[in-house]
C-alpha cells in the first residue's frame, strides 16, 4: 500500500484500489477499498453486503462511511 500511496503523491493523482484485508482478529479477513491522494492516505471502507459465496470467506464491515 505504502507504494500506490508514494506513487499517488509524486504523480498528484487520486487512486481507488481494492484488497483483502485482515482483521484485528485471527481469521477475519474484509472486502476493503481504500482511496489514497495527493495527501497520502484519505480513506477506507470495508463491504457491508456480501455476496453468498463472499459470505463463507469474508466478514461484513460495518455500514456506510463517508470521506
């Protein structure tokens, strides 16, 4: 991560990217979304409804945030 955000900074451009992300918790893992910038690191969302197949890998996030 610490890559695009460099990447996003030196070029001054916006970049939406997704990932597996693991939780505090041993096993958890999220459907995150993070949005990085010029400034560096903006923001994060973790999906909320999960698809039937996701729901046998993924935890849910907690709803809506906004940046």
């Amino acid at each position: 991560m610490q890559r695009i955000i460099t990447a996003a900074m030196k070029h001054y451009i916006h970049v939406v990217f997704g990932l597996t992300e693991a939780g505090k918790q041993p096993g958890i893992l999220y459907n995150t979304l993070v949005l990085v910038g010029p400034q560096g690191y903006i923001g994060s969302y973790r999906k909320v409804h999960l698809t039937l197949e996701e729901n046998f890998i993924l935890a849910a996030g907690r709803p809506l945030a906004s940046f």
